[in-house]
C-alpha cells in the first residue's frame, strides 16, 4: 500500500491506524467529521484531513484522490444514541458509500470496522457462525453493513472486503469519546480522581477487552486478506470488572473497593467473549495484549502482582 484512506481518521481507532500507517511509510489520507473525533488525536500526522460526513459523498468523494486501500473506521459508535434515521444514515448509508466510491475509482481492498454487539446476548464464545441477534439500534446498523458488500462484490470480483467485528475496545485516544469510551477509561478516571469505581452489580459480568494496537494490527492484516469475510478482532478471553478494578488499583497503587448499582439498561450484554479461531486462520491474527499489559502499556506503569483470584 501506498497511499490509502482512513475514514474517521480523527476518532479513537481511526487515529490510532492513520499514524500507525504513516510510521510505515505509507500516505494517508483523513476523513472525519469530527461529531467525536478530535484533532489532538492526530498530533504528528502529516497527511491531508477532509473534514466531511461519510453519509454525504458529495463533500468528499471527489477530493481523496487515488487510494490503493480503504479502512472504515467511521460511525456513530455510542450504543446509547436512540436516533435511529441518524444511526443507519451514518453506519450503513456511509459504508455504501464508500463501497461506492471504491468500485468507481478501482480500489481493491476495503477493511471495515463492525462490531460484537451483532451478537447482542448470544452465547460465549461468540463465533461468526451465529446467527445476529443485535440488542440496540447500533448493533441492528452492524448486522446490516455486513450485509451491504454482497452486491459490489457480484459487481467487481477483483474487489476485497473484510469487516472486523471489535470487541470491547481501550487504549489511547478514546478519552474523546466521552461516554462511550471504554469501561477500562471510565474506571480509571473515576479511581484517579480517589473515587471508589461504580460497576453493576455485582461487577462479574465480562468483557473481551482488546487493547487498541492489537485492533491495528488487525487492520493490517485484513488489508493482505486473501479473501472477503467477516472476523473478530478478540483476544478469546473474557475479563470481568471486578478484575479489571484489580488491575487498576495495582496500576495506581490504590485499594478501592467496587460501588455496585442496578443496571438500567435492557439492551446490556452481560456477556461478551470472542472466538478468535477464525481471525488466525483467516487473517494470521493473534491479540498479542493480556488486559493487564496492555493496560499497563496504556498507562504507561508496570503492574504488581494482582492478587490470587483477582
């Protein structure tokens, strides 16, 4: 690859991917229409950003110029945001687009981010193999982008499209996402600041928490797919919040103990835990991060020993 673009290039895993890609010598070019993307995100990028909605092609399509691949990280990623027009607009609509755009112009590799909540409360391990049972309106816009390929793929066999379902994503740059950033971040914040963490009771549901260099890293494979597909990007493990409190508090050298409360969503997946059999085989992808490394590369301190049963 030689110059390639990078949609929501401003966000959380866009940004990371954009200066990963330029580290590799490789040009990049940005979209985002910074709705949660931020431009200190990009500090050091030295490519060009154009500042567009993906789900309004007329902005942009004619200003990126060629590109040899495309990674689709934009969307509208709060599981929280009940808009559903907006939702599919951004999510759906957008990916078409750039399917589009990549027919048009001869682009042969697209790499899309989807999701884990495609699996909404299905069982564990969760495997590309079940059927999708999406629980809100942003896993629903998911499901269906992994269905938009089909057509351009009829249309331009030499085309190919790998859709990566992310787990539950942590690591620098997401603190923009407010909210929606990541419950290893929003722990953290809450225990830095000498607060004790607020989880649902009684913090043993469980996550596949995939630190942000090993989602890059998938990406990269993915763009030397031999073949269009769906995969999880996942580390096969599930780790609890009650453990990923542990961790912290070994980070920060505190002892907090968990504040439990009522969960008050319905949609909520207590559970998530990915296969990652099908990425190795498909893609020569291996999460290379445990949560305790990576949120100890994250934050940039060595942890102690946790405690037995942590």
């Amino acid at each position: 690859m030689k110059r390639v673009l990078v949609t929501g290039g401003a966000g959380f895993i866009g940004s990371n991917l954009a200066l990963e890609l330029e580290r590799r010598g490789v040009e990049v070019v940005a979209l985002d229409d910074f709705s949660s993307g931020h431009f200190e995100n990009l500090a050091g990028f030295k490519g060009d950003l154009i500042a567009a909605d993906v789900s309004r092609p007329a902005d942009w399509v004619g200003r990126v110029g060629a590109v040899d691949a495309v990674f689709h990280q934009a969307a509208i990623t709060d599981t929280t945001v009940m808009d559903q027009k907006r939702m599919m607009e951004v999510n759906v609509e957008g990916f078409r687009n750039i399917l589009s755009f990549a027919v048009e112009t001869g682009v042969r590799r697209v790499v899309y981010a989807s999701s884990a909540g495609t699996y909404g409360a299905g069982a564990v391990p969760m495997r590309e193999s079940q059927t999708p049972s999406p629980m809100n309106v942003y896993g629903f816009s998911k499901m269906v982008m992994e269905r938009v390929p089909a057509p351009f793929l009829r249309e331009d066999p030499a085309l190919t499209v790998v859709g990566l379902r992310y787990f539950n994503v942590y690591g620098p740059h997401e603190a923009r996402k407010g909210k929606a950033a990541s419950m290893i971040w929003q722990l953290y914040g809450q225990m830095k600041a000498g607060k004790r963490p607020r989880v649902f009771r009684a913090g043993e549901q469980f996550r596949d928490h995939i630190y942000v260099k090993d989602v890059v890293a998938a990406n990269l494979k993915a763009a030397e797919a031999a073949a269009s597909g769906v995969f999880n990007v996942c580390t096969g493990k599930g780790t609890s919040f009650n453990k990923v409190i542990a961790v912290l508090n070994s980070v920060l050298g505190s002892d907090l103990a968990p504040e439990y409360f009522e969960n008050p969503y319905p949609f909520y997946q207590n559970e998530t835990q990915g296969d990652p059999a099908a990425a190795k085989h498909g893609l020569g992808f291996e999460a290379r991060w445990s949560p305790e490394e990576g949120i100890a590369d994250y934050l940039g301190t060595k942890p102690a020993r946790l405690p037995v049963g942590a």
